[in-house]
C-alpha cells in the first residue's frame, strides 16, 4: 500500500507530465523531479511558488516603467544626436 508521501510525488509527478504536454518514457525523470521539489519544499517552506502569476496591477504598473525608461533612452539620444559640435579654432 502506498505511503502518503508516494501519495504527493505521484500527484507532483502527475501534474509535472501534464504540464510539459504528457511526454511519453519520462516516468522516472518526472517521478525524481516530483521527489526534489517536495525535498525542497520541506527544507523552505515559505518558498514563493515558481511562475507564480502576477496581479494584473503589478503587470501594468511594470510594463509602465519599462515604457518610461525606453522613452528617456530614446529622448537621451536624440538629444545627443542633436548637440552641436564646438566651434574650430581660428
């Protein structure tokens, strides 16, 4: 009979091939990947999950950034481009 923790890899395991499209001959490599990540998780229990999907609020106000920075970089160099060069000595 199987042990709860068999119980939990085999459900990680599970959603693990489901989630990389139900690859056929990978049992083992799911199974030991299922057996590591819930290593891990008892070792830092207050780990942030990965892929983790961020509020749409936080999405906006980073993609609001990003913009900001690309429109000074390109305000920047067009103020570059535009400076004149010093005057020869005569």
């Amino acid at each position: 009979m199987p042990t709860e923790r068999n119980h939990q890899i085999r459900e990680r395991a599970y959603g693990l091939w489901e989630a990389d499209g139900r690859p056929e001959g990978k049992e083992m490599d799911y199974w030991l990947r299922a057996e590591r990540d819930l290593s891990i998780g008892e070792a830092k229990p207050s780990r942030k999950a990965k892929g983790t999907v961020k509020s749409t609020s936080a999405r906006t106000a980073k993609a609001g950034s990003s913009a900001k920075k690309a429109a000074t970089r390109k305000t920047s160099s067009k103020r570059a481009a535009t400076k004149k060069a010093p005057a020869a000595k005569s």
